[in-house]
C-alpha cells in the first residue's frame, strides 16, 4: 500500500491502457488527422484540375497548393503529438481527500 495515498498503486496493465486511452483522444491527433484527409483530398482534386478550373484562379493551381500545406500542417500536427505525447494524469492524485465527519 502507498502511505500518502492508503491505496495500493494502479496495476501496470491500467496504468498502460489510461495511457493509451489519453493518447487515442488528444486533439492533436484529430487535428492532424482531419488536415491530412482534407489535405490529399484537396491535393488530389488539384492535380486533375483542368485548364477552366487554373484560368479561374489566375494561372495559380490554388487546389494543389493549398493541399500540399495542409499534409504538412497535418503532419506537423502527428509529428508534435508523437514527440510530446500527453502523460495521463495520476487518478489518485486528482481524488479530494475524504471528508471527516465532525462531532457534533
């Protein structure tokens, strides 16, 4: 048992699966994801941009440009999450301490 808590610390299999569960849902991720997708999509649609769709834009492939900073907004997004992971925080830690009942 851990003597500041009076609780026994969480098995090493919870304390992996919090972790993991942290890491499935930092927003980073969502971001970086949802960048990427829209990123190929809007990168794909410009390169098979014909000549109307480029004269409307000035002669600029404005699809394919914009696409391509997505993939890299989106992978920079991956990249951060991968580097800096989000540590889950201790659930014993955040618990309020118990209330004492006091005479009356």
């Amino acid at each position: 048992m851990s003597e500041e808590t009076g609780r026994e610390p969480a098995a090493p299999r919870e304390d992996a699966a919090r972790r993991r569960a942290a890491r499935l849902f930092d927003i980073r991720r969502v971001i970086g994801g949802l960048f990427l997708v829209y990123g190929v999509i809007l990168t794909v649609t410009g390169l098979l941009d014909g000549p109307s769709e480029v004269a409307k834009a000035e002669g600029v492939r404005i699809n394919l440009w914009t696409g391509a900073a997505m993939i890299v907004v989106g992978a920079l997004f991956l990249l951060w999450e991968r580097l800096r992971p989000y540590e889950a925080p201790d659930p014993s830690s955040s618990e309020e301490p118990e209330e004492t009942t006091k005479p009356a």
